[in-house]
C-alpha cells in the first residue's frame, strides 16, 4: 500500500486490476486507519478514473455477500448522495411507488454519510427490518413488491472504512459506488449521480453492460429528478434533458423539496406521501422520479410512467407494499 499511495501522491492513475487489489487490501483489514485516509483523499482532491472505478467495483462485488434475486428481474433506484442539498429521501419513497406500479424492486440503500438521513436511517425508524437471509428476501419481493438491501450487511468488509467515513463526513468514492455494487446485480437500474463528471463515467460503465438503466444528474445539482430546473439523463437511447413540463409540470423551488434535516423529519414526509398527504410538490417531484423508473422498466413514455406512479400513490398500493415490507419485518 505504501508504494501504491507514493504513486498516487505523484498524481499517477491506477489500472482496472491494480484498483480492485488496492481495495481488496483495504477490505481485508490489513490497511492501517491513516493509509486509508490518505488512499480516500487522493480521490477528494482528483477525479477518478473509469478503469479506477470500475476496479473498485468489481472488488466490493467479490467482497459482497450476494443474493440471487434474477428470478423478479428487481429494478434499483439508487442515488450516489453527496449533493449536499438535503432533500427527503425521493429515491427510497420512489421504490415504493415503483412497487406499487407492478415493478419488484431490490432497494439498496445505507445510513447516510455526508447527508442528515440516507435511506437506511429513515426505513430503520419506520420498523423496517435489516436481513441478508436469501429466504426473508425473496418473501419480501414476493409478496410486497419490494425488499430492501441494507448495504452494510452485504458488504461486511467496509466495516474497516465505515469509521473513518463517518469521521470525514465528505463524500468520498464510496458514494460514487454504491450504486453500481448492489448485491443482487439487477440488470434494471435507475442511478442518480452528483456531478456530470460522474454520470459520464456512469455512462461508459453501464454501456457495456446488458442493464436497462437511466443515469440522472439534475443540472442545478441534485442526484436525481429535482423538477427544480433540467435534469440530464443518459440510457441505453441516448441522452435528453428531462424537464418539467415532459410530466406537465411547473418547476418546483429547492425549498418545496427541502426536509432531510432530521430522521423524523423525514419520516414525517415519508409517511405523508405514502398517505398521499404530501403537499403538491412533495408528490410531483416522486412522481416524476419513480415514474421514470417505471418508464425504464416498462419501455413506455415518461408522461405514461408519472401517470402510473401518481395512480400507485392515490389507490395506496405503494402504502401497501410499504404496509406488507413492514408486516413482513415484524414476523
């Protein structure tokens, strides 16, 4: 490790292989705390390279407790975070609207590290239950649409990153794959990235893959459909700009969106637009979200999901999936 971070400090690059050793390394646990930090802060100070990232992803794959979950062909909607922008958790409600729309879902998620509530703190507080048990989530998929991949309990050697993370409180690499190292290796996958940087990479990662997927980068800087303003999206077509007014919308004001300031907070809002309780622009703005992972899966317009995701919302089949995970959990 020495050598490789007084390469790195030379501002040299990495290759595919020499990536996935030095994050193997690291995994094992033979790495001290201060080679860590050092290994970390070279990616905070320089982009990453694609051959970098894709190292560093098949590492954390054959380190990763996989589960075989092909049979319910799941989609994911996952966000990179580190957008510093503090919004409620969109892509985790987005799941279950998903779910509630007829598409299974594998939702891989963790606590937040660089926001106030990732995906993990809010579902935890709600009584979701954490498994890694291929039987309780296949029951979960089967029978409420959704299960949920609490990331570190797949990953169990980033237990030896996860502190100094918390520590750093900035986004570092890890943000940047967490969505390309979901366990079950969905092969649909909805992706929002914090810079248009990273959704490049994304994109030369994913073009050479069989996956249905839509990388999203809001150009006001959110990681996801914002409605705030154009949100770039790259997929298996192309690339366009997702505005507004292609789901017949006004664009929303950052602070319509606002609310991850807490883990009640979040919760709050979470439970009120699953009861579709949610003011206007808290409604829209999943909507638009999980209408685009349902336009994804389905090869339909982006108009014909938003439709959908609203009908999963007002007829309570996403509360239902929600209600079912939540049944399940306390069995």
């Amino acid at each position: 490790m020495k050598e490789l971070l007084t390469r790195l400090t030379q501002h040299e690059k990495l290759s595919r292989q020499e990536a996935k050793e030095a994050l193997l390394f690291v995994g094992s646990g033979a790495g001290d705390p201060y080679q860590i930090t050092t290994f970390l802060s070279v990616f905070m100070m320089r982009s990453i390279a694609v051959e970098e990232l894709a190292g560093f992803r098949d590492a954390l794959l054959e380190l990763c407790v996989a589960v075989d979950l092909s049979a319910y062909n799941p989609i994911d909607l996952c966000g990179t975070g580190g957008d510093g922008k503090d919004t409620f958790n969109i892509s985790t409600l987005s799941s279950f609207v998903t779910a509630g729309a007829g598409i299974h879902v594998a939702k891989h998620g963790n606590y937040g590290v660089s926001s106030s509530c990732g995906s993990s703190n809010v579902m935890e507080h709600l009584g979701i239950k954490f498994s890694n048990d291929a039987d309780f989530l296949e029951k979960c998929i089967d029978q409420a649409g959704i299960c949920v991949l609490h990331a570190p309990l797949f990953h169990p050697a980033m237990k030896h990153v996860a502190p100094i993370r918390r520590a750093l409180q900035l986004k570092t690499f890890f943000n940047m794959l967490g969505p390309l190292v979901n366990p079950c290796s969905p092969k649909r996958q909805i992706v929002g990235v914090f810079n248009l940087g990273l959704l490049r990479l994304y994109s030369y990662l994913f073009q050479d893959t069989d996956k249905q997927f839509c990388i999203l980068h809001a150009l006001d800087g959110y990681d996801e459909i914002s409605l705030t303003g154009a949100t770039k999206a790259v997929s298996k077509h192309g690339e366009m700009l997702i505005r507004p007014a292609d789901f017949g919308l006004k664009p929303l004001s950052p602070k319509a969106i606002g609310g991850g300031n807490s883990v009640a907070d979040a919760a709050a809002i979470f439970t009120a637009i699953l009861n579709d309780e949610a003011t206007p622009a808290q409604k829209q703005v999943v909507c638009a979200n999980a209408g685009t992972a349902i336009a994804t899966a389905l090869d339909i317009s982006l108009a014909e999901g938003y439709a959908k995701a609203q009908e999963s919302i007002e007829s309570k089949k996403a509360l239902g999936a929600f209600k079912k995970l939540l049944e399940l959990s306390k069995a």
